[in-house]
C-alpha cells in the first residue's frame, strides 16, 4: 500500500501541499480537477497543470478521486453516449498525463449524506454525524441548504451547487429507475470504458454508497458485499475494481468489512480507512481513526487488506474538527495526519509480524 491523504486543490482547501508533505509516510495525494462538471471533458492543459503543480511540491498524484458520471449516464437517457465518449476522453487524457487511478461512484442526485457537519463530542471536537430520524425530517430540496450552512463556506466534494439547484428535474429524470435498471446502466458504461481503461492500464475503483442505504426513497446498488460482488462480476476485469471505504460501507452495521475485503481480493484498487461510533440503528457519528473511539476494528480491516495482497494508494477519511482548525468537514490536516499515522503504524506491525 501507499498512505496518500486528499487535497481539493489550491483555492479549495485550507490545506496546503507543503503540510501534507510534512505528514509521515505520505508518498503522493489524490485530487481532482476541481471546477469541473460532472460530463465535462478534461482539457489536457489543465490536467498537466495538476500535476505539474503537485510534483513541484514534492508529491505526486497517486489517483483522481473522483471523475464524475453524468446524469444521463446513470438514468440510461439517449445523450449518455455522448457523456460516456466526454468521459472517454478524460479517461484517455489522464492516462496520456500517467493516471493510473480513477475513483468513482454511482450515488444517485445525492453523494455522501450527513444530518450535521459539526456535531460536538465531549472532548470538544467536532465529527460529522447522521441520524435517520432527523434525515426525515428534512424535505430533500432543503439538503443541500442544511449541508452548506455547516460547510465553513468550502464547496463540499459531489456537493455541487450548479447541479442541485435543478433538484425537481433531478428527482423527475429519476422517477422509476430502480436498482436493477442501476446495475444495466453501470454495466452498459463499464462495458464502453473498458477498452480505454486497458489501453493506459487505469484501475477503476466505484465508491460505496455513504451511508450504506437508500436515502430519500433513491435506489443504491453499491450497499454491501454482494453489490460489489456483482458490480465487479458483471464486467469481470481486473481493472473495474472498488474503492474500499470503511466508512461508508461500515454504516451498516450487518456489513462485515475484513469478510468484503477477502471476497473481493485482488479488486480492491483504493481504500479510505477511517472509523465511526454506531450510536443506534440509523444513528452514527464520525470519530477519531483509532479502533477504541468507534464500532470498526481498524487492526483487524488492515490486516484483512494486507493479507490480501492490497498493493493501491490508502487514505486516511473524514477527520474530527480539532485544536480549532477551520477546513472542510470532515477535511483538516490534524486529524487526518493522526489517522494517516496510526493507519501506517498498525501496517508496519503487521507487515513486521508476518515476517517474523
Ligand atoms: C466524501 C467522499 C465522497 C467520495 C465520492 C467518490 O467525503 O468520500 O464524496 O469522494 O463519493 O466518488
């Protein structure tokens, strides 16, 4: 594995490259092109310039989280094809530039769920938190208004603005799409990428569903081990993989993460290992990394990861807020270099232990 940690670009995080450089055991970041839209085409200028940017600094760009996937492509509509040929061309593009990573998910109108951006534990910290009841509570035209308020005005990640102002056509384009036409339209897109993502060697690597099921009554197909079994099956190439993220997968509590982690060796291409603190079904709240501040044995997910063979970039996840830093939710240095270090220290040990 290489321990990386995710950068949102200069302007965008409050992070700076020369920091993340000073986190031990950090080889390189993962990034995106920031300001583009899902269905977009990548201008080459622009990626060399990422790229450029961040080996100045010393890095380099282990993987692209994410490259977004347009609407129609995940609906199944009659312009996909155009979007899945823009995609094409980012993918042929970041290949060119020597991608070899490409993180992705197909979440559908909304990304990663929260109830509350800052919710106060007893040492102080802030965590990010989600509550079903509270959720219900809440009309989906107002989610993105309840998520910015606590988003210390950065642009959340799959957050975005120009997108979830049509939120009522979203919901429309949607109406009647289940999860099996979900699992069609991801196995027609694979199918179409395919040959590009051979041609450069890219690893394709879909993100999990955050949290781990429906939410607003919107299909997911990407909860659980057998979703992933089958997203990976369907198109049975080593390059269409999954990104592992302990986080949302560990929503459910009934989600065995180190039993998905054997049974999808070998295409697992990412992993975002972080912890979280069930408090009730429907009810959890982010935490520090460490296994005894939450509901996830952390040991025993690495060593599930080592023992098959894991070899991609690994990253800390959402942080706690703490010693009063100001950054994305979920997004600061400290907390994530803490992470970032305890991950690297557990693999030491069982990399050390297997020797012996
Ligand atoms: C949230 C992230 C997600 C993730 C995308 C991947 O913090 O884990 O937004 O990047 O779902 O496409």
């Amino acid at each position: 594995m290489h321990m990386t940690m995710r950068w949102f670009g200069t302007g965008y995080d409050s992070v700076t490259l020369a920091q993340i450089r000073q986190v031990p055991g950090i080889s390189g970041i993962i990034t995106t092109l920031y300001g583009t839209r899902p269905g977009d085409v990548w201008e080459k200028d622009a990626i060399l310039a990422m790229k450029n940017e961040v080996e100045s600094a010393g890095l380099s760009i282990a993987g692209i989280e994410s490259v977004n996937i347009h609407d129609s492509i995940k609906v199944g509509s009659p312009e996909r094809d155009k979007y899945i040929d823009n995609y094409i061309t980012t993918l042929d593009r970041l290949g060119e530039a020597g991608f070899r990573l490409v993180c992705y998910n197909f979440m559908i109108i909304f990304d990663w769920t929260r109830s509350d951006l800052a919710k106060i534990r007893n040492d102080g910290s802030t965590v990010m938190s989600y509550n079903q009841a509270l959720i219900d509570q809440i009309k989906p035209d107002s989610m993105f208004d309840t998520m910015s308020a606590k988003s210390n005005g950065f642009a959340l990640a799959g957050w975005e603005p120009e997108r979830l102002a049509h939120l009522k056509e979203l919901f429309a384009l949607y109406e009647g799409i289940t999860e099996e036409t979900l699992f069609v339209n991801l196995k027609y897109f694979l199918e179409r990428i395919m040959p590009t993502c051979e041609k450069h060697g890219i690893r394709m690597a879909i993100h999990p569903d955050d949290p781990a099921w429906p939410v607003f009554g919107l299909p997911r197909i990407t909860k659980n081990k057998a979703d992933l079994q089958r997203v990976t099956k369907m198109v049975d190439n080593p390059l269409n993989g999954i990104t592992l993220c302990t986080g949302s997968l560990g929503t459910d509590p009934t989600n065995n993460i180190p039993d998905i982690i054997a049974a999808l060796k070998g295409r697992i291409h990412f992993a975002h290992v972080r912890n979280l603190r069930h408090n009730a079904p429907g009810d959890f709240e982010e935490c520090a990394h460490l296994s005894a501040d939450g509901s996830l044995d952390i040991c025993a997910i690495m060593k599930a990861l080592y023992d098959s063979g894991f070899d991609g970039p690994i990253r800390p996840d959402h942080g706690r807020a703490i010693w009063g830093e100001v950054s994305m939710p979920g997004y600061g240095l400290y907390d994530r270099a803490l992470g970032a270090s305890y991950l690297s220290g557990l693999w030491e040990a069982i990399a050390w232990q297997a020797q012996e």
